[in-house]
C-alpha cells in the first residue's frame, strides 16, 4: 500500500508539476519585451532610441563633428542586470518609458533659467508620447503667467535657435562645450494666444555671446505647449548631446535677487518709502532735492548719484507730507539740499527745523566716453536711452570684487542710479523677484509691474507707452553679478507685462 501510495505521489508531480514551469516559461515569453533568462539572471537590453524630431521638447541636433567618436554613442554600454529573474512585476507599476537615455549624475554651476515665480518637479525620464519616449528636461512652471523672464544660465555662445511662428527655442552653449536648451519660449503677442509675436530678442542669434543671467526670452507656450500651462522646458546636456537630469543643479542654482518698490507712481512717496527702509533706524544728515531735478535724473545721462544719507523729494514750492513724516521718522540733526530747484520758501521752512548745512551739486553728465584706467584703452559710452526703471544700492560697496564693482558703476549708463554707501537697511521692502501678481488673474488683460504693485490693463486698451517698471533696491551685500547682468539687459528691453 505503501508503494503504491509513492508511485501516484510522483505521478501527480511530474503530470501537475512541470506543465506548471513550462506555463510559466510560456507567459514569460509572451510578454513583448526584450528580456532574456540566463541562469537567475535578466539582462534588459536597449534598442536605439526612436526618431523624435517631432515630438514635444525637440532633439538636440547630432554631436558636432569635432566631438571624439568615443562620445558619439551614449547608449553602447547601457546594461541593467535584476538578480530577481522569476519576479513577476505588480500590475498597479509606473508605466516606464520605452526608450531610455544612460544616466549621469551630474550637477552644474548655473544661474537658475526664470526669473520670477515659478515652480517645478523632479521630471526628468518621464513618459512622453504614451511612453514611447522619455521626458529629457525639467519643466519650470508660472502659474500660468506669461511673460516672465528666461534668462541664460550661464555664460557661453547662442549654439542654435528656432523661431518659425511655431517653436520657439533657444539652446546655449558654455565654453566646456556643455549647453543648455530654452523650449516653449513666448510666441504670442502679450494679452494674446496668437503665435503672432517675434520671440527672439534682439542679439539672441547664433554664435552671440550671452552672459549668465541675460534675458534670452519670456515664458511662453510656443510648440505643442499650446494647450498646456505656459512653461519653459529646460534641459542641460553633455557636449556630444546626452540629456543629463537638470534637477539637482536648479536646486542648488544661484538666484537673481533684488526688490521692486513703488508707491501708485508717486516719486514722492517713494522716496520716502526707500528712505524707511534703507535707514531703519534714522539718519543724522537727509538730503532732499526737488522733483523736477529728479525728473531731469530720470531721463538720464548721468553719473551716479552717491549720498551718505537717504535721499527726499519735495515738490519746488511746498514740502510735502510724505517727505515730512520721513523727517519726523528719520530725526536729522542736518540737511543738505541737492541741486537747485527747491524754491525759499522750502530752504526757509526746513531751515526753521534743521541746520542746513551745505549744498550739493547735481552730478555729472557721463560723456560719450572714458579711458579705462588699468589699460588706458578709450571706451565709448553707448547712447543713453531713457530706462522705465530706476536703480538704488543700499550698502558699503567696498568689499564687492572689482569686477562688480566696475559693473555697478556702469549701471548709470543704463539706469538712473542712486547710491547710499552709509545705510543701515531694514528687513524688506517692496516686492521680491519671485513675487507676482497672484496665481489667478483675468484674461486679456496685461499685467504691469509699477513698483510694489501690478497696473491692470485690457490687452485691447494696452498704452502706446507702457508704465514705468517702478524702482529696483539692491543690497549691495547680496548682489550677484547675474542680477546686475539681468538688470542690464531689462532695461534695454521693451516693458513685458504678464498675461494669461
């Protein structure tokens, strides 16, 4: 009995047993991928990736034929091995892409691509095209807003730019050979969805030299984004054009800083509201100048304006109540007036309540040129166009590095540039970089940046000449040489508002 009880045990195991493991075989077989099974281990191997040229964030064109043959075939070696040969993956799974680029850990010395708010995630390798392809940037998002600065981030060469009232792409590269790539920049005229609008600015074109923090366009939706969020794609890639994930290096990237501030276009109070801040705990000598010698600043041509206390404005004929309540907060034990449009009537009020104690000169004209003093080379001072904005540093300049110093002294040729070397500058004021207008908003409608506010207008009603940008506050402490660069290019652009 019990031999026959052990021959029906082997029979049921040999008729139930192996057609299971040849089923299992037969089910690993069907499954369409390109697996194999060698002992307990699975080796996934690759196929090229497919011909993406018109996809959503366009290939990089081939390597340049300099790059080593060696580089030119980022895929040869990519080999994943799963010690696990006879698990059978969950259902419920992350789809993954089909085709995948090699991996490289990499992290880059950049200034971060948009300046203003923004927001993004870890995106890299997702899947495109029902997974057919992989994702090969990071995408920087505005809440919608168009219209927000692109800058470059970092120096180097324009490589190639596309702008065919479709796509419009930026691509820049460092003198490494690395570059970086600025897709779904802005096509459409602002307050519109027109793929009407001239995206590259002017001297964005190839072989142009760019600096790190320069605007190179404006967010947009340009290419398929057109119906998704307005976005920039960014993407950083290795000189024979292997896409490396941008994420770790935009975490760590440096940041353009600086505070816009302005009272409802009210250089008065202004005046007063930067004097608060950039002497918080009072100032024992106030200078104080007439608006109209302020508008004849504005409309520049002129060196900087350095004063060793905060700066009032008053009106040529009466003094008032914000520039008062500034006296009273900030407690002078002395005026100086500066220029000479303040009429008696205002020198004989204040001086019924402060000593004045001298007069101050408008400052120069900047000329046409100067001699540089390292080299003597005679540099021409480009001609100066009026700036929609105005420039005041806050802070001892005397331990920026010469080259920034050099940078901040050239801001005047640009910009109306006042500075207070002595100022003891509070916590905040205005707003910062990254502030906007919120994260809802009407459409067709332009969003100006006047100041510490936003100037609401209907696209269909937009000025001939657009709202001045307000005042630009920097602590000289914590300026970068990217945010004098980005400021530099801002004021020579046309005003850009935000729209959606």
């Amino acid at each position: 009995m019990k031999r026959f009880l052990a021959v029906a045990l082997v029979a049921a195991m040999f008729f139930v047993g192996i057609p299971a493991a040849f089923a299992t075989d037969d089910a690993l077989s069907d499954t369409g991928d390109t697996t194999t099974t060698t002992s307990d281990t699975t080796v996934v191997t690759e196929d090229p990736p497919p011909d993406d040229s018109a996809t959503e964030d366009p290939p990089a064109e081939d390597p340049p034929a300099e790059e080593p043959s060696s580089e030119e075939a980022p895929l040869e070696d990519d080999v994943v091995e799963d010690t696990e040969a006879d698990a059978v993956a969950p259902t419920d799974e992350p789809r993954v892409p089909k085709y995948q680029v090699r991996r490289v850990d990499v992290t880059r010395d950049i200034v971060f691509p948009v300046a203003g708010i923004n927001y993004y995630y870890p995106g890299f390798g997702d899947c495109r095209d029902d997974c057919e392809r992989e994702h090969h940037g990071i995408d920087i998002m505005t809440y919608g807003w168009k219209g927000v600065p692109v800058v470059a981030a970092h120096s180097g060469t324009i490589r190639k730019v596309r702008d065919d009232r479709e796509w419009c792409i930026v691509e820049v590269k460092s003198p490494d050979r690395w570059y970086t790539r600025y897709v779904h920049l802005n096509n459409d005229t602002p307050g519109y969805d027109d793929e009407d609008y001239e995206c590259l600015l002017p001297g964005i074109e190839p072989g142009a030299w760019v600096e790190a923090g320069q605007i190179i366009g404006w967010i947009g939706d340009s290419g398929n984004a057109e119906w998704t969020p307005p976005h920039v794609h960014f993407e950083i890639r290795m000189p024979n054009g292997l896409p490396v994930d941008p994420y770790k290096s935009l975490k760590v990237a440096e940041r353009i800083r600086f505070n816009r501030v302005g009272v409802d276009g009210d250089p008065v109070a202004t005046a007063a509201q930067i004097a608060g801040y950039a002497y918080s705990n009072g100032s024992g000598v106030v200078n104080v100048m007439a608006t109209t010698d302020h508008q004849t600043l504005f409309a520049g041509g002129f060196s900087a304006l350095e004063l060793s206390g905060p700066l009032l404005l008053s009106e040529p004929g009466y003094l008032p109540d914000a520039t008062i309540e500034m006296f009273d907060q900030l407690k002078p034990s002395r005026v100086v007036i500066v220029g000479d449009g303040l009429e008696q009537a205002v020198i004989d009020q204040l001086e019924l309540r402060f000593p004045i104690v001298g007069r101050m000169q408008m400052p120069m004209a900047t000329g046409v040129s100067y001699v540089e003093p390292d080299t003597g080379t005679i540099v021409e001072i480009p001609e100066f166009e009026p700036s929609p904005l105005s420039l005041v540093v806050v802070g001892d300049r005397s331990e920026l590095p010469e080259d920034m110093a050099d940078d901040l002294d050239r801001m005047p040729w640009i910009m109306q540039t006042t500075v207070f070397d002595e100022a003891d500058a509070g916590r905040r004021v205005g707003r910062d970089t990254y502030q906007g207008p919120g994260r809802s908003g009407s459409r067709n409608v332009l969003y100006f940046q006047t100041g510490g506010t936003y100037t609401r207008i209907r696209a269909s009603e937009a000025p001939e000449t657009p709202p001045d940008y307000g005042v630009i506050v920097l602590e000289a402490g914590r300026v970068s040489e990217a945010t004098l660069t980005f400021l530099a290019s801002l004021a020579e652009l046309p005003v850009m508002p935000l729209w959606r």
